[in-house]
C-alpha cells in the first residue's frame, strides 16, 4: 500500500507478543474478492492505562463511501 511496509517489518509486527490477530486485524474485500481495506490495532497492554493504536488502509477506489465509518467501528467494538 505504501513505501516502508516489508515482508521482514510485518513478520515482526505480527509476532509482537501482545499480538492477538483475531483482535488486532482484519480485513476487508470487495465481492470480487478483491482486498479493499484493512485494519490493525496495536493493543499495549503493560501501560498503566490500556493504549491502543489503530492503523488502517481504505483502497482509493473505496474512499469515502463507508468503509472509513465500519473500520472504526470495528476497532470501537474491539
């Protein structure tokens, strides 16, 4: 999706020990099957208060016809 994201930086991300991936990510796709959207929250759970982090990706084509609104309430619900 962007510059930076290497195949190395995402097996370590994925293999953080406060990683639940049935937590932390999900995806989306269209009914082509085709990826459309995607969503990780980094949950640290050693801080006093409990700190999550979203991170999310909308394809271009997808952008500003709803999906923005389900990932954050996906991550709400979380």
């Amino acid at each position: 999706l962007d510059g930076g994201t290497s195949v190395a930086e995402l097996r370590l991300e994925f293999n953080r020990p406060s990683f639940v991936p049935e937590r932390d990510i999900r995806l989306w796709e269209s009914a082509d099957r085709a990826l459309i959207g995607f969503a990780e929250l980094a949950v640290a759970d050693d801080a006093a208060e409990q700190l999550v982090t979203l991170w999310y990706k909308v394809h271009p084509s997808q952008r500003g016809k709803g999906l923005e609104a389900e990932i954050l309430a996906w991550a709400e619900a979380q």
